[in-house]
C-alpha cells in the first residue's frame, strides 16, 4: 500500500513538473542589446516573457550563430520556442529552438 501511495504522489510530482515546463513562443535577442537589462559586459541572451526580459541559463547565445552579424541576437529580436521556467530573476531553459525569421515585406 505505501508503495502505491508513493508511486501516485511520484506521478503527481511529474505531472506539475510538466505543468510549469510548457512549451511558449517568446522573444529572444541579446539583453544588453535589445532589451536593456542590465548586468556583466558582454552579451548575453535573454528571453522576454509577459512583457519581462530574463537572461537564459541552459544555451548560449553563441550557439545561434553570430550574434553581431545583420540577423544576429544582437541586431535583432527573434521568436524562439522555449520550454523552461522563470527561476528568481532568470530563465531556466530546458529547451530552446530559435525559429526562422519572417520574411520582410
């Protein structure tokens, strides 16, 4: 019976794990650049989500390309689809995948 209850509260655990960790759309650029957060120098990505900017622990900016070129993070805002969570005052990403840029018009 103890073995049951643990497994149910281990499923329940899981489940609000997976709850916090949704997948979103947000806008990822460097957050010197583009966001104005404050913080070492150098650049660094950050996220914004519901109108807050975050710098993101888990990727580097650096793994997007180059960050200064023409359609860099630190030239311009992109979309990104982010699983994770906001941790204190930064984003905790478990995955991030940096979407293509839309078309000019």
């Amino acid at each position: 019976m103890k073995k049951s209850i643990a497994i149910v509260m281990l499923f329940f655990a899981f489940a609000a794990n997976a709850q916090q960790q949704k997948v979103q759309v947000v806008d990822a650029s460097c957050g010197q650049c583009n966001f104005g957060i404050k913080g070492k120098g150098g650049c660094d990505l950050a996220v914004k989500i519901d109108g807050k900017a975050y710098f993101v622990d888990g990727v580097k900016m650096d793994n997007h390309g180059d960050a200064h070129a023409k359609d860099g993070m630190c030239s311009v805002v992109r979309k990104a689809e982010v699983t994770g969570e906001v941790v204190g005052d930064r984003y905790l990403a478990t995955s991030f995948k940096l979407l293509p840029m839309e078309p000019k018009k």
